[in-house]
C-alpha cells in the first residue's frame, strides 16, 4: 500500500531526468517534482510544506521558528531524490516513471551537470542548515 504512494502514475507524455532532477533540487521543499512524476504523495508533501511555511510566518521572527526547522526535511528530501533521478541508469527511470514510452536518445551530460549542481547547492544549505541550528542553541543558552 505505503509503496503505491511513491509510484508514479503511467503519463501520456515523456518525462525527463533533468527535468525531474531540476524540480527536486530548487522546488523539492515544496514537492513539484512529485507533481511533474504524478505521484500519488506529491499533494501530501506540498500541502505538509506550505503549513509549515505559514505556521512559520506566524511567528516573530520567521526564520527562527520550529516550523522553519520542519521545512528543512523536505527541502532534503528533494535534495535526495535530484541525485537519485540524475544518477538512476536511462532504463531504471524509464521503468520507473516512463512506462509505455519509447526513449529517443540517452539523457548524456544533462543529469550529471544537474547532479553536481544539486550536489553544489546541497552543501551550501547545509552550511546554513548547521549555522542556524549552532545559532539558535547559542542564543537559548543566552537567552537573547
């Protein structure tokens, strides 16, 4: 059951690794990659993200809220599926998300530049991931 969520529906058009990959790094905290894959969960995950983004700007200071926090569970996990659409073999993803469909040429050099990208932007948020965690404990000890 749990397992039909994550399956894709079978689409009447193409669905590309790139594409998939680009979606999952810039708007993976909201799910649109789950959406562009029809995925049966995406709605889940849009709805779970745009909560705790409004639950976030109710408070004072937005950014150093705990529904803020919750919003980086997301944005990782989008992280996490970019590199695995752009990684996974043509004929795996094809299986996965093309079902039906005939592929015209490999993907090439698209998904790895899409992969280093993810892999660029991953390591800045977590940078600032830990800098807002470190942040926000210094500033309970101190009570700022």
């Amino acid at each position: 059951m749990l397992n039909q969520l994550w399956r894709a529906r079978p689409a009447n058009h193409f669905r590309s690794k790139a594409v998939a990959g680009l979606l999952a790094c810039f708007l993976g905290v909201l799910g649109l990659q789950g959406w562009y894959l029809k995925r049966p969960i995406a709605p889940v995950i849009t709805l779970y993200s745009l909560i705790m983004l409004a639950l976030s700007f109710t408070q004072a200071v937005w950014w150093d809220s705990i529904p803020f926090f919750f919003l980086f569970v997301p944005l990782w996990a989008g992280f996490i599926e970019s590199a695995f659409y752009c990684l996974t073999s043509d004929e795996k993803f094809d299986a996965l998300y093309n079902v039906n469909q005939v592929r015209r040429k490999p993907s090439g050099v698209p998904p790895g530049l899409v992969a280093l990208l993810n892999l660029l932007i991953a390591g800045m948020v977590s940078m600032f991931t830990l800098s807002m965690v470190v942040a926000h404990v210094i500033c309970q000890q101190m009570t700022c």
